[in-house]
C-alpha cells in the first residue's frame, strides 16, 4: 500500500544524497534494530511531504538546515548540509544562515552549527 | 558610534515592516523598561547580520519563519510571518514549511505554528 | 492511496476521542488553512506508528503525556490527557507522571503540566 | 522524617516571598491535584538545595531568574523576579540579565522575559 | 535525618540497575566533585518520588525513557534503556517508543535515541 | 566604525580568558570558515552587552554558566567555567550553581554540567 510513497520519498532522497541513493549501503545497527523506522521516515517525511510540489526544494533543505542549527541537531545537519551543497545552495549562503541562527536561538547554538559546517566543508 | 549600525538595521526592519517604519508607534511596555534591549536588538541582528549581500532578504526571512516555528516562540513567529509576506514570500510557502516542521521539531511545534499563521493570515 | 492509512489512523483516533469522532467536527482555523497537515497527522503519527501492535495502546498514551509534559506543549498535553482517560489510565497514575516530569525536564515543566491537568480533571 | 526538611524549605520561601509566607493562601487547582507535588518542591528544591550556605541567596536567586529566561518558563520567572527583588537585587541588574539572555538563548527568549519583567515590575 | 530517603530511593535504584547496586563501585569524577549531588538524586529523585506506589515502576521506567528521547539526553536514557529491561520492559516495546519519539519531538530526536538503542542492546 | 565595539568587546574577554587575549591563536576551523561571525560575537555580545556598567561581571559570568547549563551547551559551558575562575568565582559556588540546575532545567541538564565542570578543574 506504502510503496508508492517510499518510491516518491526515496526520489527526494536522491536529489539530495546522489552517492548515497546509487551505491550499496549497509545497514547502520539502528538500521538494524528499527528498519521499520526509517522506511516511515522516507515515506512520512519524504514522501508525504518533502515531495509535495508547493515550496521549492531548495527552500526545503535551506529551512532544514536553519531548523537543525536552532534545535543543536548535529548529526542530522550534518547529513542536511550534505543535501544543501548538492541542491544548488552555496556554501556561503549556508554560513549566513549558521550565523543568523545566534540571533533566534543563540551564539552557542549558531557556535556549533558553523563547527559542524566546517567539518562537513573540509576546513581544517 | 552606533548610529550607522542602527541606520542600517532600520533599513532592513522597513522592508519587513513598513507600516511600523512609516507610522507612529508608542513605546510598548518592555521597550520603556529596557530600551537599549530594542536598539541593541536593531543595531546587532539587522544592522551587523540581516543586512549583509550574502543571503537574500527573502532567504532571511523564509529562515527565520522556520526556526522560530521550530523554537516555539510564537509572539515572535506572528512578526515574522508578516515580515515574510513583505518580502514576497507567498502564504502557500509558508505553510508548507511550517507543516515540514512536524519532521524536525515534532507535530506539537507545526500545529502551533500553523494555528499562530491562521491567525496572522486572518483566518477563522 | 493513503485513503488505507487514513482509515487506520481514524480507528486509533477513535479510541483516544470517541466524542469528537462521533460527532460532527466544524473545521477550525488552522485547519482550514493546511487541511493536508491534518491528514498527514492522521495517515501518518496514527496510522503509520500508533497503530502498531507491538506496543499497547495505553502505553503510547501514557508516553504521549509524558513527552508532551516534558515538552511544554500543553495544547497538545491537554488533548491527551483526555485520550489518556479514554484508554484506561487514572488520573491518578497521570498525575504521577506528570510529578516525576520534575526530575527529566525541571520543575517548571512539572508544574506546568499539572495546572494544565487541574484544567483538564475540572479541578477548581 | 521529611518535617524538617519541609521547615528548612519554607524558611527559604520565606525569605523570597514574605506575604505568602505570612498570610493565608488558598491552594490553587493544581495544589489541590496534587498537594504531594507541592511539598515535594518546598523539601527538595528549597530544603535540600537551595538552604544551603555554599552560595548567597541573592546568587541563587540571580542564576534562577537567568535560568527561567533561558528556558522560557514565564509564569515560574514572573515569581522568581518577585523573589529577587525580595533578596536585594535591583530592577537594573534584573533587566541587564534579561538582556544578556539573548546571547545565549537568542532574542525571542530575552524579549519575552523583558516583557514578563515589565509586567512584573507595573510598567504599563 | 535524610537517611531513611535514601535507603528508600537506593532500593528503587537497585531495582534499575541491581549490576551497579550488588558490585563495588569507584566514584567517577563529577560524583567525586559533587558527592552531595549524587545523594540529592537519590533521596529526591528515587527516594520521594519514584518509590511512590501510585505508579507502576515498569510505567516510570517506560515514561522516564520516552522523555529523556525526547529530551535528547542520550547519557541518562543508556543509563535508564538498561533500567527498563531490568524491570520487564521488552526491546520491542522500546524502541517502539523511540520511534513514536518522532510525533511529538522530531525525527532527529527519534532516530538519535534509536542509535544509543542500538548501542545499549550491542547491536553493530 | 565598529573598531571602538571591537575593542570594548576584547577587553572583557581579555579579563575571562586572559591566556587566550596574551597568547598567539591560530584561526580554528570554524574561524576560518566564519572569520565574520567570531568579530560579530566580540562586538555585540561582548562589546554592546556584556561591557555595560550596570551588571558586575562577576553576575554575568555566574549567569551564563548557569544558562549553559540548563541549555546543555556543554563546549560553551567549558569556556565559561574557565571565565568564572578567572573573575574571581569559587569552584564550591559553581558546583552549587550547576547542582540546582536541578531544579529548573532537570536533573539530567545538571548530571552532564557537572561532568563537565570535573573536567575543567582537572578532577579524575
């Protein structure tokens, strides 16, 4: 019944994530342990929403990255920046936004936001 | 010293708010308690960061909207999502990314955000 | 295609608010600006993982209250704890959870949850 | 076994909110709810921590009212600006507090506590 | 005078984690700079609240673990994923509480808790 | 014209971390990325807020540890952990500070806090 949205979900994922989407992956051990949770990511969050035609996805994956930055989601902004960079969002403009975040969310949580990009840039 | 600063924040806050720019406005209560808070306020987030070429005001604003949704703060969120019409962004745009919300700050902070968007767009 | 996901979803909703589900419901602002967000709640937080059989019903609910206390999202805390006394569980046993909130998410949280509880039991 | 740190505790209260302390005081719905609750605070967070003489009330009494910002907890801030003011520390030391919040957890959290404190302090 | 309160919420702590309660242990170095703390934990948190017998332990072991997902406090829910299976709480059912973490706190928050799941129960 | 903000800005973090004001630092990664966001830091957290008169520095070292904490933003926490020592705060007053971090953000919030500060005053 789902195998429409996980098909709808996993094409939003490949824009995002090319490498990921075309080459083998095994599954990480929460992967494992909870398969089921991350197809109903990709059909909920993917495929019930990220692929609905009403914002652009670049606007999609900036807001993302911006939210991520505020909540201090690391891990998960990590893989967001990754997706920005391969939807057309420049690394410059995803700075602005990592600042930005100090002004709604605080210098700590904006700190650790440009870290991670910084990581994920390949700045030593 | 500042006062370039805060020349350049209240340029960027007419563009969001123009209403309050042109008009008279009495201070409200918090602004006679601290007013150095509100002028710090437009000298630090829109004279230093909203209004550098780097990120597009709209981009700016669209970002904001996401991360206050994801932050609960709502009071500030309404501002914004006014400021955000402003701009040029489109009420359909805005609700699809206060609805994407759900994904990364959970479905309590989305429905929040969309009953403070009825609100702000006059809806009953 | 989701109409499947819907149904399931509707069926979990009816046992955490058989009122509403029996009687007829005028759509409220928010949801007549993003009616597809509250179908998506619907399809998916109900009828994709509440309505799994690997965790009793009562104990989604009491983890709902839980989390929504934690937190401070006391709109939605008000919706469940009237679920919560639809699946079985005591006010009583509520007010114990809501209690030892204090420990995990601070006092304030604590105490907020149980002004919103006194709200919900009729307490005056 | 739990008197005396029941009576350590509502010293402590006493200190910050004296016209509690001295005259009679009705419970409110959530103390009716849950009378355990209450008292569980007055033994715990005042009989076990904040009586004792490692750190100046005033200091308690400062780093709660930051906290309190920081987390937007505004009904618990609201008693705890009271209880400042009740220790010794100024309206102007209170507002630089609230203002420095937002370095730290951003504008929206130290505006509305600025706008908790204006109504706290009657100014209107 | 305290005493009682502590032997009281030592017997719920060796409930959780009877490895720890039963052996010899060395203190770890912020229980060597706050050993007052530790004992404050255990006679408020375990010794007045949690040995309460309005609630279930299994019902405060399910709860505590949903809200430190939540919360995002990943040390504290390792500590309390292995408290949960020492009182009876399947994996099953956990990690279906981890994955409904994703309703209420977003799908970052779900899937970190998922990854220290994976950890607790030596998935690789 | 922001050369006087800056400079006001250095010279308060000159007395939190004066190893750091006397030393040659080299540029981190997240420096090098967002060289920008680190003057903007210096000028308006320090040089516009922190620099004001009407607080000691002493509070508003004591206030942001307390506000690190009960945020869990355990890097910055390090930072200002070592400012506190440097501005005349004891380490029983911030080990007090950070145990009744407790009470208001939870006691997970202050398990973590107090893990850091061992680590900053080199206890093992």
């Amino acid at each position: 019944m789902t195998d429409e949205l996980l098909a709808k979900g996993r094409a939003v994922q490949a824009q995002l994530w090319p490498a990921v989407a075309s080459g083998p992956t095994g599954a990480f051990p929460a992967a494992k342990l909870a398969p089921d949770f991350y197809r109903y990511v990709a059909e909920s969050a993917f495929g019930m929403l990220w692929s609905r035609p009403q914002l652009a996805i670049r606007d999609r994956s900036l807001v993302t990255c911006a939210q991520l930055a505020a909540l201090g989601k690391t891990e998960e902004l990590k893989a967001h920046l990754r997706g920005a960079l391969n939807v057309g969002i420049t690394q410059e403009e995803l700075v602005e936004v990592l600042m930005q975040t100090a002004v709604y969310a605080g210098v700590p949580a904006a700190n650790e936001a440009l870290k991670t990009a910084a990581e994920v840039f390949g700045i030593e």
